[in-house]
C-alpha cells in the first residue's frame, strides 16, 4: 500500500470540537471460509446479528446501520454512521453522547484490504446494552444532522439476520511480541442466505501509515492462505447492497 495517509487522520482532533476525534482503527481482511480451519483459534462466541432496515436498503445509503447482537446471556443495539468522506457532527450532542451513562459512544477508521492501496471509511456509533433502541440512538442522528423520517420503529422495518461465530486468534509467544493492536486479533465467520464471509481484524491505537501497513502485514502473516478476492464491509454483503 503506497498511498499516503491525509493530514487530518492523524490531526483530526485539532480542527474544533464539531468534527469528532477518531481514537482508534480497526484493519479488516476477507478470507474464503474454508480458511478458518487452518487458523489456530480459541474463545469461540456465537450471536445472532440483526440488520434493520427500509425499502431498498434507505438507511444504507444515507450512511446508517441499524444492529441488534444477541448472544448467550448478552445483547445490544447499536446505531453506526459510516462515510468515505470526512463529517461534522453537532457539537452539544456530540458531548452528552461521548458522556452518556446509557451507552457507549465512539467514533473509529476501518481499514479494508486492497493490495496496493490504502482504503478506509470513518465511523461513529452509539451502542446500549438493550434489545430496542433508546432516545440516545435518535440523539445520534441529530448529531449526524439526517434524522431518520419516522423515528425508530424497528417492528415495522424488515430484518435480516446473520449467524456469527467468532473467536480469538492464537498467537506464538513470538508473535505476542510483534502484535501491533491493542488486543489479539479476531477472526468472525457470518453466515447469510447459506453463503458465508470470513472476516480477520485488528484495533489500533496508532493510526499512523506505518503502524496501519503493519498491522495488514501483521494479518497476512497470520493466515497461510490468499485473500478473498472478495474484500469490503460484511454488512453490506449481508444487506445484499450491490453498486
């Protein structure tokens, strides 16, 4: 990957407080599913991934992901805005959701693998530990500034639902000492519609150049196999969103 990271993903706190502060990245690469027995894994968590949405994936494309996770004694729901393009946020609403008690609030880069070049979206979400969403979940959208028509009527929206299965990557003690994320990687298997998609990821609190193509070098390394051809978000392989 020879491009260049921009100034302001390394500086972006600097430019006020109506542009939120990106703390941290999270690289992702695609692997075909058979790929997952040949990763030495352990921690296993199984949930079912809910997606809400309208008409013809309307939330999508305004930037908006609706998401119910529900596991073995745990569940949440999130509301997540994601974009290619640099945003500001609404500030008052910006500080009463970073210091909400109700939820946890947090604005992140996702790196996705291309071979030579440097892809990546921004992301905000705001996610409380319940089944339906909270008036902090349309909170976020006046602080997004596109209020959703209607508000959140999840029971009259369509679902679609996702089986995943994820665990941890188990690393050699030589590995454990060249791991550039914050934590061991992570390695989640969806299945939707009878297809699946594999998914290899990383969080990083340096969001520098070097320590982004690092940690791609890093994922590669780990998995002793090609890369699906088929790279990009799992939600949108999951909505089904096809361009």
């Amino acid at each position: 990957m020879k491009n260049t990271l921009p100034l302001f993903l390394l500086s972006f706190s600097a430019y006020g407080a109506h542009l939120p502060e990106f703390t941290q990245g999270e690289i992702k690469i695609n692997y075909p599913c058979g790929t997952e027995s040949v990763i030495s894994k352990n921690k296993e968590e199984k949930e079912v991934i809910t997606f809400f949405e309208r008409g013809n994936n309307e939330l999508y494309e305004a930037g908006y992901i609706l998401r119910r996770r529900v596991s073995e004694g745990d569940r949440d729901f999130t509301i997540k805005y994601r974009s290619k393009e640099s945003f500001s946020v609404d500030r008052n609403y910006y500080q009463e959701l970073l210091n909400s008690e109700m939820g946890e609030f947090k604005c992140e880069y996702d790196f996705t693998y291309l071979p030579q070049k440097l892809n990546f979206s921004r992301s905000c979400s705001f996610k409380s530990e319940t089944e339906m969403p909270l008036q902090e979940h349309n909170d976020f959208t006046s602080m997004i500034g596109k209020e959703i028509d209607g508000g959140f009527h999840i029971n009259s929206m369509k679902e679609v639902s996702a089986q995943s299965v994820s665990w941890k990557v188990k690393l050699t003690s030589q590995e454990e000492q060249e791991n550039p994320f914050t934590k061991r990687p992570s390695l989640e298997k969806w299945t939707v519609r009878d297809e699946c998609r594999l998914e290899i990821s990383g969080k990083l609190s340096n969001l520098s150049q070097e320590a982004v193509e690092a940690g791609f070098q890093f994922l590669l390394r780990l998995v002793p196999e090609a890369p699906s051809p088929e790279q990009g978000s799992k939600t949108s392989w999951a909505l089904g969103v096809t361009y």
